[in-house]
C-alpha cells in the first residue's frame, strides 16, 4: 500500500481492518511447505484437495485442545468483511490490498462459493482483480476480471511448477456489428466487423509468444475469424472444430433488438436478466440454459480429455462465446446455470484454466476476461452487446 501511495497522489489513508488478515495457519507459520507436509501429510494433503475439511488441533491458553478449520473460518471472515464494507461504501470503488488466501476466500464468497471451492481460484502476487457488486451484500455479483498481472510483465499468470495437466486459453471471439448494436445474434453466423478483426488481432499479439500446442473453436464464423488471427503466429497447429461450443440458441429473438424483444414477448427479458435459469428461449432453436450448460461442458470435458495424459502439460486456445465462455467459467468453479450473469465476457477477451493433474483433477481457473491487450485499462470497456 505505501508504494501504491508513492505513486498515486490520489489514493486516500488506507483503513486497516483485521478481516483482510492472511488465513491463520498456527502449526505452520514460519515452516516451508515442504517441512509441513513432512510434519503434517495428512493435514496437508487435506489442506490441497479438502480445503473445507482441513482441520489442525490446536491448544489454547487453558491447555485445552480442539478442532480449527482455517479455511471455514477464513471464508466467515470474507463474508464478514463484505456486509461491513457494503454496507459503508455503497456506490463507490475501493482499492482492497490483501493476501493470496484471503482475496481467493473474498472472491470466493463474493460468487457464494464455499470454501471447498478455495483452491479453484489462483491469486499471483500483485495481481487484480475486479468485482462489480450491484447493491448489499446477497445482491448480484459480477466478477468483471480477475487475476490481471500485464502490469508486472506477465501477460498470463505463470503456471504453477507442480502442473502436469493441460493449461487452456479461453477466447471470446472479437466484436460483430450485432454486438455494437447490441442485436441478439445467438446461432446465426454473424462475422467479425472491423473492430472486432482489430480485437483479433491484439488477442493474437498477445499469445505470440505462448507455446500454443493445439487449437479449437466453435464452428460460427466469428470464434473462427478470432481464432484464425491467432493461430497466424502459431502456422503449425491445425485449427479443430466443436459443435458443441455454439453460442446459445436465441430462437425467435435471433437477430432482434431488445426494444423488438420486449415488445414482442413482454417481461420475458427482464426476466432473462434477473432470472436466466427460468427462461427458455422461445421459437425453434431456442434453448434454455440447462441445454446450454450440458453441451457446452460436454464438449469442454472433450477438449480437456483429449489433452491431458500427454508427456508434459500443453496449452490449448479455446475460442468460443459469451454465453457458452460463462457456462465454462461458472462449471469450473462449481456454479450452475442460476450464477450465469456472475462472469463477464468482454469481445476479445482471455480467460485461463488449468488442469493441475489432467482431466480428472480439480480445475483451477487462473484468470478471467482479460482485456488489458485491448486497452491501457485494467476495465473491460469492450461492447456490452447481446448475446
């Protein structure tokens, strides 16, 4: 905080609150990893894949000993923090500085995951994250970005040493007139406008020079066109196809207007907004989430598999849609259909997923809509079109 201060005259006291302190770990503190699970492997192995349920047994001042689940008790701390902070700052952005544990319980809750789910979610050293809180606390949630370290150089978080799955690059494809008029365009092959071409091009330039092993997109035009610009820098890998990663099928609202929409099928969009796992999209072709969700995953799980058991971890660039993108995003942090709105998807945008251990290992999502390439701003400012 005090170099931010040194820099940025504008940045105010900071307020020092005791709920943004590191997890507390007391049989640990001051061991290296390696001298804890050598002391503890039980309670470490559990700490890895059981978060929730990793316990330590502690001693307190009387003598007396008892169970402490550090990651239960940092999640309550998290939850704390937000119905205070909300509850004194609504409507104004605040700059939070904390720890690597901590920010992942405070995502974490802020998406209403529990702390099983904390180790699904990576925290670089001095990395950014944005959150979007729409009023108090149980109010929707919009993660806009998450884990943006192009300020330190790296352009994408830097994989893990113990990593032996595949690492995936999840694209948005770049803007279409629709999306700049914000027409609803679902399954029909709507291409790239000019701007978006732009897009695809600074996607590109920034996985230059990333290994990229293999590549897929959806069979639509414009994840095509994107996914085209980027592998001009990668010419050895073939570009794969999956039907299953189509952008959601918008049936009768297909190439239609909200002001069109609304008119034609009145509350049917509030209520897609407000409530999108109730909504089935009307007409032939229409889908509703459950649908979305099933084969996006589906043919996710495919790609997943197809890459894992290799002699070592390849990266994968995934290029895709909103709807579908957020199906992905909300599956590999353990959310259904009803979180939907929770992840933003800007056009352009990168997002990364890795496997530690392969297909059958607990995804880790690394990133999330990245659009520091598109603009010197660490916020989203791609067009808030329809799907």
């Amino acid at each position: 905080m005090e170099v931010l201060r040194s820099q940025i005259a504008e940045i105010p006291d900071p307020v020092l609150d005791a709920d943004l302190r590191e997890i507390s770990l007391p049989l640990w503190e001051g061991v290296s990893f390696a001298e804890a699970e050598a002391q503890y492997p039980a309670e470490f192995a559990a700490w890895r894949s059981q978060p929730a349920d990793f316990k330590m047994r502690i001693t307190n001042d009387a003598g007396l000993e008892s169970d402490f689940y550090p990651v239960r008790s940092l999640f309550d701390q998290a939850r704390r923090f937000w119905q205070f902070l909300l509850d004194q700052h609504r409507g104004q952005t605040i700059l939070l500085v904390a720890h690597s544990a901590i920010n992942r319980a405070l995502i974490g809750t802020a998406l209403d995951l529990g702390p099983e789910q904390q180790n699904s979610l990576h925290q670089a050293n001095c990395g950014i994250s944005i959150l979007n809180f729409s009023g108090t606390w149980g109010d929707p949630v919009q993660l806009e970005a998450m884990n943006i370290t192009s300020h330190m150089g790296e352009m994408l978080p830097v994989m893990r040493s113990r990593h032996r799955g595949p690492r995936l690059l999840l694209v948005r494809h770049g803007e279409t007139e629709w999306n700049r008029q914000k027409r609803f365009q679902g399954q029909i092959d709507v291409p790239l406008n000019e701007n978006g071409h732009g897009q695809a091009q600074k996607v590109a330039e920034l996985l230059k020079p990333v290994k990229i092993d293999a590549a897929v997109s959806s069979p639509l035009l414009r994840p095509q066109e994107t996914a085209a610009a980027i592998l001009k820098h990668h010419p050895q890998i073939t570009l794969k196809f999956e039907d299953r990663l189509k952008e959601i099928g918008h049936g009768d609202w297909e190439g239609k207007l909200e002001a069109e929409i609304e008119a034609g099928y009145p509350g049917l969009l509030n209520q897609w907004q407000d409530a999108p796992a109730t909504v089935q999209m009307p007409g032939d072709g229409g889908e509703n989430l459950a649908q979305v969700w099933q084969r996006a995953i589906a043919g996710w799980q495919k790609i997943v598999a197809d890459y894992s058991d290799t002699p070592a971890p390849v990266t994968v660039m995934v290029s895709a849609h909103d709807a579908v993108n957020k199906a992905i995003l909300c599956h590999v942090v353990g959310l259904g259909p009803e979180h939907f709105w929770c992840f933003k998807q800007g056009n352009g945008a990168l997002s990364v997923i890795d496997y530690p251990d392969g297909v059958n290992s607990p995804p880790v999502l690394s990133a999330a809509n990245i659009t520091t390439h598109l603009s010197e701003s660490i916020f989203d400012q791609t067009a808030a079109g329809a799907l």
